[in-house]
C-alpha cells in the first residue's frame, strides 16, 4: 500500500530495562510507549530483548555461575499470549502508535529473541525471531524458521522493517529487507562495551563502537532507509543484578551512550545521547527523502542484477511433529504467529478477558 502519512516523527529507546523483572519490564514499556504517544510519535522502537533485558551476563561467567542468572530469566520472559503482551497491546492502541517491541519470547519450553510489530490499532502485523543466535547467546535461544524470517510490513507511515542485533550486518538479511523496499528500519541492538574494553584477540567487531557508528549507518547506507538504532543502558544496581557473588563489579558508563539515528544517505540525524541518559531520541521521518538514495543504488530494483545474482528465501516453518489431513493427504501447517495467539486481534481478547 502506498504511505498515507509521509511525514512524521518517530522515537528510538535508550535506556535501562527492568531487569530480570517481567512486571517491572512490562511497565517500563507502556511508560515509553506513552510518553512516545504524548510527543506524537508514529513509531517507537525498542531494543533487541528489551524484555527482561539482554543476558549479557552470558558473555562472562562460566556455566555454574550462570545458572542461577538463566533461571531468573526464563522465569521473566514474555509468553506472546500473556497479560503482560495484552497491555502492551492496549498501550499502542491507546496511543495510536506502531510499536517495535524485542523481546525474550517464552514459547512452551524455548526462549527466542523475537521482535514483534505492533500496529495503532494495538494488532501484531509481523512476529520474527533472529535467525541465529549469536555465539555464546545459542546456550540461550533458539532459532527463528521460515514463517519468522520476514523483516518488513507495509503500512501507512511506510514499509518498516526491523532486525536484531547483528542481523543488521547479515547481507542476506539486508537483501531480503531491500527486496521488499524497506523504507525505515529499526536495528535493535543490546547492551553493549564500548572501545575502551577492548583486549585482543576480541574482534573490534564485538563492542558498540563499531555497531553504532559502522554497521548502524552502513545498513542506512546500503537500504537508503532512515535507520533508528535503540541500545539499552544499565546502571550500577543493574550492574549488580547482573553479577554473580563474589565477582568484580564493571563501570556501568561503558555500556550506556550507544543509541542513534541516521538517515537514508547514512548520515546521524541526532546527537549522541549522554552516559547517564535514559528516555527517547525523537526524528522526522520524511519518506520522500529516501527517493534520492534509492535512484542512485535501490539493490532490490533497478540496481541490481538478478540473472546474474538471486537470493533464495524459504518462509515455511519446518515442524519437529509433522501432521498429515486424513482427507486431502496433505501436510498441516500452522504458522508460529498462529500457535503463539499473536494473530488474535486485541478487540477478540478483551472480549474473551471480560467474558
């Protein structure tokens, strides 16, 4: 569909999630969600497992000592058919706003590092799940399947996409966004060190710097999309909470400051956030700023050969139990978004709820 609201402003979060703390991370979400819909945003975006926070903790303690941590936090995940969802849910409807909104997702017995896309009438028009969890981060998470993998959803402020963590640098990943003429994009990312934790033989690839100021505006660059790029912060008691007994207590300020926005020829669109800031960096999104970015190298049109080079895309989900139909032979599916009660409108749950 073609963009009915062509300008307008949007908002990138930077700042501290309520740590291993469902209730507490729940109303953190609806707090910026308001405050958003208040300054008369169109779009916020949160960032990658906002919810209960990232376990960056998993970076640095050895398996006893992360056990107790990894417990705490599968207990505060977010199930996609929770309360806690529903009101999230409510928020975006009442403020009008599409929601970008990662989080820990709870699914039977997995975690996966989902993000869903939350429309102004307070419905999910895309779930996703990173395809591949980083690292350290698959003793953790699971894996997206095809029927997670779409990043963009047409909508009337434009076509929206958003990618976790280091997705943003995946070139498959930024070809199937470009493909499907992703016009503002949201890179959420965790929490993050900055340069000054650096020892080799760590690749320079691993602290903020270079996710902030080098992947951020590349991506913005090469999908000539306006790209917000939310990071969480921590503070010192974050920092503790985060820490096994008896462990050194790390600097809180070389996590915080990492945030920003860029537009679709890569260029930062707001100033670098303070260490000690917690809130929302607001832009205007003007979609007809893309259009100059986009004649010059649109990959996912005219600039790009694809009888010479394609990318397949298989969207289907792979099932562990598969189910044929008695009657017509064939294999049943059902999409995650389905199973997981995402697909619910909001109006049908409060209905069930008052029922």
């Amino acid at each position: 569909m073609p963009a009915t609201l062509r300008k307008y402003k949007a908002a990138a979060v930077n700042a501290e999630p309520g740590w291993f703390n469902l209730e507490l991370s729940t109303q953190k979400t609806i707090h910026y969600i308001n405050e958003a819909g208040k300054a008369g945003c169109k779009l916020i975006a949160f960032p990658e497992l906002w919810i209960p926070g990232y376990p960056y903790w998993q970076w640095k303690v050895n398996y006893q000592e992360s056990l107790p941590l990894l417990k705490k936090y599968r207990e505060n995940s977010l199930p996609s058919d929770s309360d806690e969802m529903r009101r999230i849910r409510e928020a975006a409807r009442a403020n009008k706003i599409f929601v970008s909104l990662g989080y820990s997702e709870l699914d039977l017995a997995s975690l996966y590092t989902t993000q869903v896309m939350i429309s102004p009438t307070g419905d999910i028009i895309n779930h996703r799940r990173k395809i591949r969890a980083t690292h350290v981060e698959r003793l953790v998470f699971g894996d997206g399947t095809g029927d997670t993998t779409e990043s963009v959803v047409d909508t009337e402020i434009g076509r929206i996409g958003h990618l976790n963590c280091w997705e943003n640098m995946n070139p498959f990943l930024k070809s199937y966004a470009v493909s499907l003429g992703e016009q503002v994009h949201i890179a959420a990312w965790p929490l993050y060190p900055d340069a000054a934790t650096l020892k080799y033989p760590d690749p320079y690839t691993n602290i903020s710097d270079a996710n902030s100021d080098i992947v951020t505006p590349a991506y913005a660059i090469e999908t000539a999309t306006f790209t917000l790029a939310p990071f969480q912060t921590i503070s010192a008691e974050g920092i503790k909470l985060n820490t096994p007994p008896g462990k050194e207590l790390e600097d809180p300020n070389i996590y915080n400051g990492h945030s920003r926005i860029f537009g679709p020829d890569g260029q930062n669109l707001v100033a670098h956030p303070a260490k000690d800031f917690n809130g929302l960096l607001f832009v205007d999104i003007d979609l007809d700023e893309t259009h100059l970015s986009k004649a010059l190298n649109d990959f996912g049109g005219h600039y790009m050969r694809p009888d010479l080079i394609r990318l397949l895309v298989d969207t289907d989900r792979k099932d562990l139990v598969v189910r044929e139909d008695k009657q017509t032979g064939a294999i049943k599916v059902v999409k995650t978004v389905d199973r997981v009660g995402l697909s619910t409108p909001l109006a049908t749950l409060e209905r069930e709820e008052s029922s």
